[in-house]
C-alpha cells in the first residue's frame, strides 16, 4: 500500500472541533442585522418621532395658526414657522425660573444619589462588616415602598424641619427614595468585577478609597452612567412630588407648565416652546451617554 493512499492511524485522528456558541450580544447583533428588522426599528422610530416633531413645529407657530391647522400644514406653509414664540418664552419670569429650578432640582439629585449608591454599592459588593446582609436585605425592601406611601409622612416631618416649600426638600425626598435601586444596581454590577483583580491591588499596597476610585469606578462607568441617566430623567419629568413639596418659588418646570394650562388653557405660544424645552433636555442628556447607557444594559449578556 502507497503512502499516498495509506489511512491515518486511529490514534493520530482527531475529531472536527465543535462549532462556538455566539454570545447574546452578538447573535442580538445578528438579528438586529435582519432587513425586516431594521425596517420595523425605523417605523417605531418615525412613530416615537413624530409627536417630538409636531410639538417643535408647534412650538414655533402662533397661536391663531394653531387654532386653524394642525402643525403639518407647516410642510406646504413654511412661512408659519418663526421664533418669536421662544423669545416671549424667555421673556416670562415665571417659566425661566422654573427651568432654573428644575436644573437645581435634577443635578444635585443625581450627583447625591450616584455618589452615594457608588460608595454603598462598593461597601456592600467587596467589604466585610457586621450586618451587611441584613442591611442589604433591608435596602431591596425598600425597593417595594411606593413613593406614595411616604408623601403625608415626610411632608410632615419637612414641615417640622423647615424643609417644607423649599428646593432642599425637593432633593432630599428624591436622593431618599431613589438610593435603594440605585445601590441595588451597583451593588450587582461592583460585584460582577472578578476578585483577583482587587486582591491584586491590594497586595500592591492600595488602600480601599484607592481601589474604589482607580480600578472599580472606571470598570463601572457603564452602570453608573445609565444610574444617572434613568435618575436624571425621573427627577427632571417629575411633578407629584414637586407639586407637593415645592412651593411656588421652588416648583420646577413641569408644575409651572401645568399651572399655566390650568390658567390660560390655550396659550400655545407659551406650553408648546416651554414643554418643548422641558422634553428637549433630557433628550439630550440621553443621546451625550447612549454609547455608556448601551454598555451598562448589555453588560449583564457578555460574559
């Protein structure tokens, strides 16, 4: 028998390698890649679109023609569209000082309750101290509290403290109530992180402050930027609590908006640009940290 036609040994056979399992994140990737997919995403973007679209268009016309048309007739009538709407905006005292108490409602919230749940969420994931089951425990049942249950209590408390009516009050009501699902989160994300890389640093000589700010921050900047955006957003379209504890110096955007239509009723040239303004925002803050926000919601799928 030739060498050329002389069979492999039993021994010297190897079998096929099996074929990889693809992750979740790249047979999402593969699906999202499907034409008929791609084609149903852009119809549900036009739809979640459209009502932005009709709002700005309203925005910018006046109050007659919005009485008279609806706000595509701006796609044949261009000449409808014009400014002045935003310039009367920024002329009412009330609605500018709104904004600016909304903006000093919504980032301290935020910071404070990213601050905070980041610090707890470290201490409850990575460090040993008496208790710390027990009070994790207690922090996901608070999850279960409904903000509603809290509202007459702390109303009354704030009243006692000299809180009540006042932006402080505001702040403090939202860093309370969104702490536990935010250390919650974090707590999960900080605890994904594997444990040779922080006993690693420690043998190198880091302190815990050091590891915290230097290794665990920067690998969970995902979950923390989604953490702020979801707050952000909550606090910032937030009205039950504000137009419970804020008094008419210290209520933010959205309880403004609703007093002017509770007043005027058809003022479009001045709701239309406010809500506008009030949607715009956020809107924004959410497209400067979608790249963070798709890291921290896919991060839970790759492992």
């Amino acid at each position: 028998m030739s060498a050329a036609t002389a069979t492999v040994p039993a021994k010297e056979q190897r079998p096929a390698p099996a074929p990889m399992r693809r992750r979740p994140a790249g047979r999402l990737r593969g699906w999202l890649g499907n034409g008929v997919v791609q084609a149903f995403l852009v119809v549900v973007s036009l739809v979640w679109v459209t009502p932005l679209a009709g709002l700005f268009l309203s925005s910018m016309r006046t109050t007659q023609d919005n009485s008279a048309s609806g706000w595509w007739t701006v796609l044949t009538s261009p000449g409808q569209l014009s400014f002045d709407n935003y310039s009367t905006l920024l002329g009412n005292a009330g609605i500018t000082h709104a904004f600016w108490n909304t903006v000093l409602i919504s980032v301290p919230t935020t910071t404070l309750v990213v601050v905070i749940a980041a610090l707890a969420g470290y201490a409850f994931a990575w460090l040993e101290f008496p208790g710390r089951d027990w009070l994790f425990l207690l922090v996901v049942a608070l999850l279960v509290v409904p903000v509603q249950v809290g509202l007459l209590p702390v109303a009354k408390l704030f009243g006692q403290l000299g809180l009540f009516g006042t932006i402080p009050g505001v702040v403090l009501f939202h860093v309370a109530y969104g702490l536990p699902f935010a250390i919650f989160l974090l707590r999960n994300y900080f605890a994904e992180i594997p444990r040779e890389m922080l006993e690693a640093a420690r043998m190198d000589g880091g302190s815990e402050w050091r590891i915290f700010t230097r290794l665990v921050l920067p690998v969970g900047r995902p979950a923390i930027a989604s953490l702020a955006i979801f707050q952000f957003l909550w606090v910032w379209n937030d009205m039950l609590v504000a137009l419970l504890f804020a008094d008419s110096s210290a209520q933010p955007l959205t309880v403004e908006l609703q007093s002017q239509i509770r007043q005027f009723g058809s003022n479009m040239d001045v709701l239309a640009p406010g809500a506008f303004l009030s949607l715009i925002v956020p809107v924004a803050v959410f497209f400067a940290f979608q790249r963070h926000f798709v890291q921290g919601v896919m991060a839970g799928s790759v492992k």
